[in-house]
C-alpha cells in the first residue's frame, strides 16, 4: 500500500528519494511521484505505473533541491493515473498521504467556496489545500500543518515541504505507520523502518495523532493535543541490504524455498530441542492461558486461515474455546469479550488497518492481546501485550507464503504450550508433539524437491477457468488458502469449501473442465474426504488429490496427485502448506501473470 518518504538534507534528494521508494515497492503500487525544493519553489516529478517510468521521467528531466518527499500510490479514490500520483501541491505546500481522508468531500467544498480548484480525484489534495488555506491565513508551516491535520478523520500518515523553507519537512501519524530516522546532517520520515535503513539506524515512530516538525537534524514532536512529546529513539533492526531473489525468478518462488530455514529459526526460538519442549512464550502467557475462558483470534486473508488452523489445534489439544474472525468484521460486530479473556491477531506486516484496529479495540475491552508478528517494529508488535515473533525474515512477494508457515509454527507451539498449561497433555505427550514440530523443516526440504512434478500439474491446473478446494479439518482452512493463493496471484477463479459442504450447493458448479484440488492427509478426516471426493468424481470431476503416499494409493485413480512425505497428523498443515503455494505459483507463470506484484493488490494493507 501507499508508501512514503521525506528527507531534510545536505545533498540532492531526488536519487536518495528514489533509493528510498524502491524499498517501499513491496508493498504494492501503481503510480509514484517525488517533489523537492529547488531554489525554494516546490517542484514534482511523477508517473503513472511502476518506478522506472518516474526514474525515466527524471533522467528526462532531473530534479535538484536537497529537501523532498517520495512517494509510490496504491489507488483508492481516483484511478492510478499521473494526475492522481503523489505529491499534490498548491504553490505553497507540498504533500505524500498514505491512508484515507473520510470527510475530504466536506472539506473539498469549503475550500472550493474559497477559491480552491483542484486538478485530481484524491481524497489527498484536499490536505495540500488545507494546509495551503492556513498559510494563506497567516500561520507558520508547523502550525498550519497542525491545524489542518486535527481537521482529517479517517486514517493518516502524511509528509510535507513548504516553498521557501530549505529543511523543513514535517510528518503526521494516525491509524497509519511513519517512522521518523535522525541522521548525522539529515532526518527522514519513512512508512517503515526498511525505507530508512540505508540512511540511518536510529529511528523513532509517531504515535496516534503526532505531528513531527522537522528543521534540518532538529526535531520536535508535538502529540494529539498539540503538547510537546518524546519519542523513543530505538535502534532499528532492518537491515540496509536489499533483499535480493538470490537466483530465483521471483520473491514468491525464493521465500518458498526458504521455508525449511525460516520455519526452523522459529521453531527455534519457541521449542528446546533437547526436551523437546516449549521454552519460550511470552511473558505471563502461561498462566493467561491456564484460566482463559475463551481464545479470540482475528486477522486477514493468509494470516486468518493460519488462524483458523490455530483454532483445531487450541480446541483439540488445549480444550480452549476459541472464536475467530476476520478482522473487518470483529472489528465493528460489538464482539462479546469474556471476563479477562485473551485475544490473538496474527499477521505478517503488523500493520494492518483492520487487524490492527481489532486489536485495539480487545485491549479496551480488557483483554489480553496477544500477537504473532512477523515485522518486529511494527504497530501491532509495538502495541500487543504479548507478542509472539515468527522469524521469516522480510517477506516480499505479496502473496503470502513463509509468513503464513512461521505463523503456523508459532501458533503450533503455542497450542502446544496451551495443552500442558492447562493440565490435557502430559510432558510426554509435549514431547512428541515438539518432536514431529522440529522434523517439519526437513520434510518441507524433501517435498521441495518434487517442484517439477508440481509444475506440471499446475500447468494443467492453468488451463481452467475455475477451480475447487476441498479440506477438512486442519485441512479446511488450506483448501481456502489455496483457494486464495490461486486467485491472487493467477487471476483464476477459485473457491475454498470444507468437503462436507460440497453436498450443499458447491457440487452444482462440478464440470469437466473445473479441477477441484482435494486436501487430504492420511489422517482421521481421510474416508469423509474421500467419499466426497468420489461424489464429485461420480460427477466428472477431475480431482487433484494432495496425501500421503498411503492416501494417494487408498483413494485410487485419480486426474493427477501430488504426494507428500507420511508425518504426524499434526504437522500436515505446515507441509500441505507448500504444494498449495507451487501449484498457484507454476499456474501463475504458465499464464505470464506478475507474480510478485498480482494486480490491484498490496502487501501492506494500511487502509481499511
Ligand atoms: C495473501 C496475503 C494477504 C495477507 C493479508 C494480511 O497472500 O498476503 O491475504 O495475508 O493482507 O496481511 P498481514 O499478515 O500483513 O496482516
């Protein structure tokens, strides 16, 4: 989603501006701008589509100044066209915004009566004009920043320069990320600590409602109520180094790959392997679960299926109750909390709008919230009482794919840690799970190696319109994932359904040309799965069955197979995990789609 960044410097900013934005490019973008100083008068440069049309733009006509802003636009209101990019700009002021302006239509028309015209369809112009309005009014820049940003509901995180200002940047924060670097002759404003890394290591994020006004390397901040605050400078831990394919096509195919690796780092950091047992939780997590009454888990997309496998493993091997939504719709449904409950959002970025505001909101109800994170200076993992990090390093492809496997194997720990705390498994029974949990790494590394065979299925799977998934079970919530992992990144359509529903409706769509990809581990799901899987192929359906070497000889013929190594019941999720993503990986190559950027979508979904 939208990215920003501002540097107040010594140097020209355009290259540093650009340097800046193409760290942000994970995130999901369609056009993307860049405004600087020179001689005093505000000038922009921008472009529709990806960053190398704007750097063309640049090489035909190079901007100076040593003061600016960046940014790269993910549309929301207006299409991504260079009218509509980032910076907007009166002659006075110029402005990045990432988030949305709820009531930009009231305060359109009251600028509009005085005189105001503006030349795109962004919710975002209308700050630069507000801001424009209070300099035309007589304030300085830094309190006519801060009178215009008090006006805007919705969620925010904006930088600006002013025309004859050399070294004046300022930034505010609500609902969405800005982090705020303090170099030796510089200071930056950033969406993420990443952004800023090449620059500086020393950062500090605004909180809810503060306005960071900028002079060259001095910095006051000011909080929602206009009073001076201190902002904890922090070392970050993102790393300078631009994260590189190292040898594979694309981010998606290289993060798949690292999966043995990554779910191994968080493993171990969560389970002694010389018990094996689970060494580490958060602080008070244990006794928190001993008497929780109920589990409430929330996130979005991948991260709520990972969630939705956490709830068969709370319930079977822990008895807790759990309820689990999706975020958008916790958020606003007047949720019933229990007394001193515990809630849990799951997510990779930590920043997402929904997620995070459902967080927010189980905290002023009173309960405990706990979070698996995956990017550790992130506002979720800033703002949970307990987080719980996965350890699969930067994520870049915006499907989601090692994310959501740390995410099971924290959850799975987790679970595992839930069951002994409150008295339903024995340390025998800890052992053996922990057990099958550290043999994962090595059997994903085995079913890596059936790639080929894996593409040559999906680029069958690639010729279809339509595509079904099947699970039951743990095995449920991959048949959506898998669902989603196609669609998102191949543009087919596909559904994900628990095996048992086919009977109640799905079955109509069943035709010879819809492959339905059958979920099912030799596990105690197997024969329900399997009847229906001969219901569908009673029909004419052509099944593509994932199991285990025992399934995949027990169901009989079948359209195509994939096998995957025999384990533990327990771990399948974190295996089946892997064939799900190939096979939406190969469909999305064999149809030439952008991999890593699928269209219309963002990695870090800062906007509700
Ligand atoms: C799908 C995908 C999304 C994210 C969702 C939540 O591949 O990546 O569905 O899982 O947007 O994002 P995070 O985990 O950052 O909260």
């Amino acid at each position: 989603m939208c990215g920003i960044v501002g540097i107040a410097g010594t140097r020209d900013v355009a290259p540093v501006l650009m340097e800046a934005l193409r760290r942000l490019e994970y995130r999901g973008y369609d056009s993307a701008g860049i405004a600087t100083l020179v001689d005093g008068v505000i000038e922009r440069r921008r472009a529709s589509g990806k960053l190398n049309k704007l750097d063309v733009v640049l090489k035909q006509t190079p901007l100076a100044g040593h003061t600016g802003i960046g940014h790269t636009r993910w549309a929301t209101h207006g299409t991504p066209t260079e009218a509509n990019a980032h910076p907007h700009s009166t002659a006075r002021v110029a402005i990045v915004h990432n988030g949305i302006i709820e009531n930009f239509r009231e305060l359109k028309a009251e600028l509009v009566a005085k005189g105001h015209s503006f030349e795109s369809q962004t919710d975002s112009e209308v700050a630069a004009h507000l801001v424009s309005q209070y300099l035309d009014d007589g304030l300085a820049p830094g309190e006519a920043a801060k009178t215009a940003v008090a006006r805007l509901t919705g969620a925010y995180s904006i930088a600006m320069i002013f025309k004859g200002h050399e070294g004046l940047l300022v930034g505010a924060r609500k609902g969405s990320p800005l982090a705020l670097g303090f170099g030796e002759t510089e200071s930056y404003l950033g969406s993420d600590a990443f952004a800023l890394a090449p620059f500086t290591n020393r950062v500090a994020y605004l909180e809810e409602g503060d306005v960071a006004v900028i002079q060259g390397i001095d910095v006051a901040i000011f909080d929602a109520a206009g009073r001076p605050a201190n902002r904890e400078i922090k070392i970050t831990t993102a790393s300078a180094a631009i994260v590189e394919k190292a040898g594979h096509s694309h981010f998606m195919a290289k993060e798949i790959h690292e999966q043995p690796v990554v779910i191994g780092h968080t493993l171990a950091h969560y389970l002694d392997p010389a018990g094996p047992s689970v060494r580490r939780l958060g602080v008070g997590l244990r006794p928190a679960l001993a008497s929780a009454t109920r589990l409430t888990i929330s996130a979005c997309g991948t991260a709520y299926y990972a969630g939705m496998v956490g709830k068969y493993w709370f319930e079977k091997l822990a008895r807790l109750a759990v309820e689990i939504d999706v975020a958008s719709e916790l958020r606003y449904r007047d949720p019933v909390y229990p007394e001193h409950g515990a809630a849990l959002f799951i997510t990779q970025s930590g920043e997402t709008a929904d997620t995070l505001a459902a967080l927010r909101d189980a905290k002023a109800q009173g309960q405990t919230t706990i979070a698996i994170v995956n990017v550790p200076e992130s506002s979720i993992a800033r703002e949970a009482d307990i987080n719980l990090p996965t350890y699969a390093g930067p994520e870049i492809g915006v499907a989601s794919t090692k994310a959501f496997t740390c995410q099971l194997a924290a959850l799975a720990s987790f679970a595992i840690a839930a069951g002994v705390a409150r008295g339903h498994l024995t340390a025998e029974d800890e052992k053996s799970l922990c057990a099958s949990l550290l043999e994962t790494p090595r059997h994903i590394a085995e079913l890596l190696k059936q790639e080929a065979q894996i593409k040559a299925v999906a680029e069958k799977v690639a010729k279809a319109r339509d595509v079904l998934y099947l699970g039951r079970g743990p095995s449920y919530p991959l048949a959506l994932e898998g669902a989603l992992k196609l669609k998102e990144i191949s543009y087919i359509h596909a559904e994900g359904y628990a095996a048992g529903e086919m009977k109640h409706g799905p079955i109509a769509l069943i035709e010879e040309d819809v492959p339905i990809i059958v979920i099912a581990p030799h596990d105690q799901y197997f024969e329900k799965t399997i009847s229906n899987m001969q219901e569908v192929m009673a029909r004419g359906g052509k099944v593509l069955l994932i199991s285990d070497a025992k399934g995949v000889h027990m169901a009989g013929k079948t359209w195509a197979s994939i096998t995957v190594p025999t384990t533990n019941a327990f771990i399948t999720p974190l295996l089946y995990a892997v064939p799900v993503q190939l096979l939406a990986y190969f469909a999305a190559l064999a149809r030439g789609t952008d991999v890593d950027q699928p269209r219309n979508l963002a990695k870090s979904v800062t906007v509700e």
